[in-house]
C-alpha cells in the first residue's frame, strides 16, 4: 500500500497535525506524534480546572467533587435559569429555517457523536443501542452530506452500533479516523482517511487497562471500557458511596504513567495519552481531508451531549464558522449555539435536515 502522509502545522497551537490518506482500503500507519503539555478545553469550572491542572497529581477531594458534578440529575432545574440558557440557546428545531439561511452557498458537513445524541444513555454502555428510525434517518444525511460519527469510544465498537458504511468514524475522541467504505459520493478518488496520532500509546494503555481491571474488580458496579487508544472508567452503576474509593484506585494506577492523564464525561473517567488531540482536533482533520480547511463555503454543524464535545464546539466558535448543538434538557455551560433536548429531537432535526435538502434541489 501506498501511504501519503502531510504535515500540517497549526499556527495557533504549534500542533502538527499528521494526515495520512490511503490508496487502499488495507493497512494502517503511524505519523508523528506531536506530544505536548495536557490541557484540555472541558475544565472550564473551577474544580475541574484544579482536577486537569494537577493532572495525576489531582487531590482526591477534586476528583470526588468532580465526580458529583457531571451527576446533576438529582437537582431540579431552576425555571428562571432555565427560560434565560434557552434565550441563549434556542431549539435547533425552532431555529431550523434560520441555521438553513445561513447555510445558503455552502457545504453542510455533519459531525455527531454517538452515546446520548444518538442512542440514549444507558446503565450498561455495551447496550446503547440505535434504534431503526435513527439509523435510517443518519443514512439518509450521510447520502446527501458529508457525515461523520466522533466518539469517546473505540471506532470498531460505534461501527458496530451503527453499521453504515457511507460514514466517517472518529473514535477515541478522535484519536482513530477511518473514512467510508469505496465508492461513496464524499470520497476523493479511491483515497480513504485514515488517522491514529496516538498509535505508540497502544501498548501503554493496554497495560493501565489490565492493572485498572484488576484494582476495581471489587467495586460493584464498575467498569472499564478499552476504547483502543483512550480508556473509559464508568460508574453510572457505582453507588455514590462507593465513588471515591474508585477514583482513588484509578489514580493510583495512572500516577505510574505521566505520559496519560485523567478527564471526564458524564459518569465516566476518561484516560487518555497527553497528545494535544481531541474531538476539536479531529473536526479539524476531517474538514481538511474534505478540502474544507480554508474555505468560507463550508458550514460544520456538530451535535452532541458531553464535556468531551466542547473541544468540537469551541474549534467553531473560534472558527466562527459553522455551530454547535448541544443535547441536553437541562442548562450547561457551553459554548454551544443552540440546543436539543434528546436523541429523539436530533433524529427530528437530521430528517428535517434531509427534507430541506431534496426540497432546495427540487426547486433547481
């Protein structure tokens, strides 16, 4: 096979970002790995300053307030509070003929993420299953638009939840970007993406993976997930309790390896290598590998529900091209600019999507 790799140097940030298109669908490589100091967008609070300032070194009461706070379902949302986020956030579905307006002239490209935008959250994360409806109405958008899924979790384990092969897949928060199947209309010729910046880190996380299986084996409830190049640690199933003892034996384990640092999302323990990669960085790449890095004709929209999505939305802002849908039914800090409430209203919103489309070229 026949690798050509480009080096892309990011003014902003000093990352280079490696990008790598196959002429085949076999085989794989591994770029250069730009490796530089962790600092991660998500941590925005305070206490989740303080958890990603100190890296493995974070104080245990940090990480247990920390915990507590990506739980906040136990809090009734205060109606004032919430009416005024909505002003500041509107319903993408409300908005629809807006967000369509101001797309006029330019490429729509669609990123979302997988668990909570298009399967519900559930207490056992190897059954977030898509439903039907959700699968058809993503094929629909990903045959007229550029799509892709980007997801904290391992590219093979969200391929095999969604089995579309018109899609991009982003896994491990980006960290693994595979591009559709041949002959689909967004591809270039018979090139296929193809992007792992953290492929050195494999046997190290493999390593943390084991030692966390066998440290957290008396919790009940607990679970690590192997995502191939990040890992997650899930307590949705966890007793409050019981919360602290396993943080505590989480980072106890990643304390041995600087070279990984801890995040979170929603109920989870995030682990990744300290590489300046993230789901912000693989919008980045996708856009470039699509011909779009430059271009004013082109507009992203990124719809998801977590932390780890505020890296995308924030690489929007910045841009100041392109927008942010938070998922969520309850008010969050975000740079987000708008919002749906559940993966039932971001179903409503991708058929919409696909009902505009057909409808603006019939009138052409």
């Amino acid at each position: 096979m026949t690798n050509q790799n480009m080096v892309i140097s990011d003014a902003k940030s000093g990352l280079a970002m490696a990008i790598a298109v196959a002429l085949k669908e076999s085989g794989h490589f591994s770029p250069a790995m730009p490796v530089v100091s962790p600092n991660g967008y998500f941590s925005r609070k305070k206490l989740h300053k303080k958890l990603e300032a100190n890296g493995n070194g974070a104080r245990m009461n940090a990480l247990l307030d920390s915990m507590r706070a990506s739980s906040p379902t136990r809090r009734p949302t205060d109606t004032e509070d919430h009416t005024s986020w909505i002003l500041h956030h509107p319903s993408a579905l409300s908005m629809f003929e807006e967000i369509m307006r101001a797309s006029q002239g330019k490429q729509i490209v669609v990123f979302l993420d997988y668990d909570g935008t298009l399967s519900p959250i559930v207490q056992d994360p190897d059954r977030a299953f898509i439903t039907t409806e959700m699968r058809e109405a993503v094929r629909a958008v990903a045959n007229l638009f550029p799509t892709a899924i980007v997801s904290g979790r391992c590219r093979a384990k969200v391929y095999n939840f969604v089995r579309l092969s018109e899609l991009y897949y982003a896994g491990s928060h980006g960290m693994d970007i595979k591009g559709p199947a041949k002959g689909h209309t967004h591809r270039t010729g018979n090139q296929t993406v193809l992007c792992q910046p953290a492929r050195e880190f494999l046997p190290m996380i493999n390593e943390v993976y084991r030692a966390l299986m066998e440290k957290i084996k008396h919790i009940p409830g607990a679970k690590v997930e192997n995502n191939k190049f990040c890992l997650s640690v899930h307590y949705r199933c966890v007793e409050e309790k019981k919360w602290g003892e396993l943080g505590d034996q989480v980072k106890m384990v990643i304390k041995e390896y600087p070279q990984l640092r801890l995040t979170q999302g929603r109920k989870v323990l995030e682990i990744r290598p300290t590489i300046k990669w993230d789901k912000g960085n693989a919008l980045e790449f996708l856009l470039e590998a699509l011909g779009y890095a430059e271009s004013n004709d082109v507009l992203p929209i990124y719809i998801g529900d977590d932390r780890t999505d505020e890296d995308a939305f924030s690489v929007l802002r910045e841009r100041k091209q392109g927008l942010g849908i938070l998922v969520s039914k309850t008010p969050k800090d975000t740079n987000a600019s708008y919002s749906l409430q559940e993966p039932l209203e971001v179903m409503k919103f991708l058929q919409r999507l696909v009902e505009w489309k057909k409808l603006s070229v019939l009138r052409h």
